[in-house]
C-alpha cells in the first residue's frame, strides 16, 4: 500500500509554481494575484481563506481578503463582484462558499467574469471542462487529477466509483476521470444518496472516490483488495483532547481500508493540500492567459 502523500505532492507544485513566478519577475512581468472574498464570520471558512492567502505568500503571489460582515446585502456584494472584475491588478479571485442564506450564490457565482474565474465554479467553465475546452478546472478535483498522475496511477478502463454528486467535487471528478488522457479513460460510476445496493458498487470499483462529508463511511467490507482509495472528506469532529477541539475526520475508515487499498489518501494530508495547490496553479494560468 502506498500513501498518496498531498502535503509533499502540493509542496513540490508550489515550489513549481514559485519558480514560474520568479521567471515573471525576472522578465518584469507582473506576478499572479489571487483575492478572496469570505462573507461573515464562519471559523471553518475563515481558516480556509486564510490557509488559501497563506499559501499565495509562499509561492510570491499577490493577494487580497475582502472580509464582508454577515448583513452583507446581495446587492453589496454583487457590487464588490463587478469592482473585481474590473480591477485590472486582480488575476483570479474567489468568493468563499457557503454565502449567507439571504444571499443567492448562484446570481454571485454568474456574476464572475470567467476568465478570473479560479475556483472554476461559472457554468461557462464548467462546460468548458466538460467539453475538454480550456477552462478552469475546480481545484479539488483537478487536485486528485494531479495526484494520480504524479503517482502514475493506471486508471485506463478500470471501473471508478465517485461517492456523492456535489458541483464543487463529484460531479466534476466523475466527469474528468471518463474523459479521454492518460490519466483518466475510466468508466465511471457516479454514486450518490439515491442509489440502491451503493456496497455492491464500491466493491466492484478499481478506483473509489468518496466525496461524502460522513466521516468513516467508507470501510473495509466496502472496498474490493487493491482498490485505489481517495478520501475528499473534511469533517470535524468534537475532540476534547486536540488542542483546537475538533480533529478533522475523513470519509475513509483508514486504519481498515488501507491495508486492503494500492494507493490511499489520508486525511489530513491528502486531498486538502492539493486543492490550495491547484487553486495558485489557477491563478498563475490566469495571469498567462492574460498576457496573451
Ligand atoms: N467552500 C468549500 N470549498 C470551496 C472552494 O473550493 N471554493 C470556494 N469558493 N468555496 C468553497
């Protein structure tokens, strides 16, 4: 069994990504320049805007926090949307899901001028990545892309089964696994709250990806030996003895399913650190599709 390791695997992409950017520097080109906008006050989502500025730092980006108050009218932020569109210094931005109930994600997510569109959510991307048309993939999956590639993961004709059909991960993931390359042509099962006799289907797959939120869902009696296992859960679970009070729980019993598994993420230090990876490669192929 061999752990797919995404700490190492979104370091050696960042240290790619730094490299690229001193080039532009050299050259006196403008560096990359990421914004994010977060809406309230909501501690899971702070720690992930904050962990994705954090990131920006380290590889010589640009970046920008907008924190807008919870009353945020839509309005209001439909405004700061069309100010970021126009703000020539901004390469790619993003707005933190999930917004305030008062306000209507997907006015704001359509509002997003495309092309700086890095968390590939405007539906003007994502059928572009339907279509193996240039777009932006959205990082997560686009992430799992990666690391099974970096891994040299044999996915020709073998049978995936994606776990849950959310437009941030599932169905993105599913659709990019069937396309044709080296690193997909899988025939994929896509998985999700309605499906019937769902263990018959994890046991027959070659690849499992499970995109759930239900932490340990997955276990040993589910995957079939071999099998390439990739966990996309990030649920915190109340723990009076970690020093935050929560430990963040996958949806993969790991301790039984990796013995059974070829390749397994573990969580953390799976598939979270790729996706802030994958969100600066965005962001850098938005500054060279700029250029151009
Ligand atoms: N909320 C959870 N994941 C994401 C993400 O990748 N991008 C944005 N904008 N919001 C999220």
């Amino acid at each position: 069994m061999i752990i797919l390791d995404g700490k190492k695997t979104s370091q050696e992409l960042k240290e790619e990504i730094a490299a690229d950017v001193a080039v532009l520097r050299q050259q006196g080109k403008k560096v990359p320049h990421l914004a994010a906008v977060i809406v309230g006050n909501d501690g899971a989502s702070l720690t992930y805007v904050s962990s994705k500025v954090k990131a920006c730092e380290q590889v010589g980006f640009q970046s920008t926090l907008v924190k807008l108050p919870e009353d945020t009218t839509e309005e209001a932020l439909l405004d700061k949307v069309k100010e970021l569109n126009a703000n020539a210094e901004i390469d790619g931005y993003i707005v933190q899901l999930p917004l305030p109930r008062h306000i209507d994600e997907e006015k704001v997510l359509l509002a997003i001028d495309p092309k700086k569109d890095v968390d590939g959510f405007h539906p003007a991307n994502f059928g572009r990545m339907a279509l193996e048309l240039e777009s932006f993939i959205p990082a997560t999956p686009y992430g799992i892309m990666q690391l099974l590639e970096r891994y040299d993961i044999d996915t020709q004709g073998k049978h995936a089964i994606v776990i849950g059909r959310s437009h941030i991960v599932g169905r993105p993931i599913s659709i990019l696994l069937s396309q044709k390359g080296k690193y997909a042509n899988a025939t994929v099962t896509l998985a999700h709250s309605r499906t019937t006799d769902l263990k018959t289907l994890v046991l027959q797959a070659d690849i499992v990806v499970s995109a759930l939120g239900i932490p340990n869902f997955v276990n040993a009696d589910m995957v079939k030996p071999g099998a390439v296992v990739i966990d996309v859960g990030i649920t915190r679970v109340s723990d009076a003895d970690a020093p935050k009070g929560y430990r963040i729980v996958g949806d993969v019993d790991f301790d039984q399913v990796a013995p059974k598994a070829s390749f397994i993420t573990p969580v953390p230090g799976g598939v979270g650190p790729m996706t802030i990876a994958m969100l600066l490669k965005n962001t850098l192929l938005a500054r060279e599709r700029s250029e151009v």
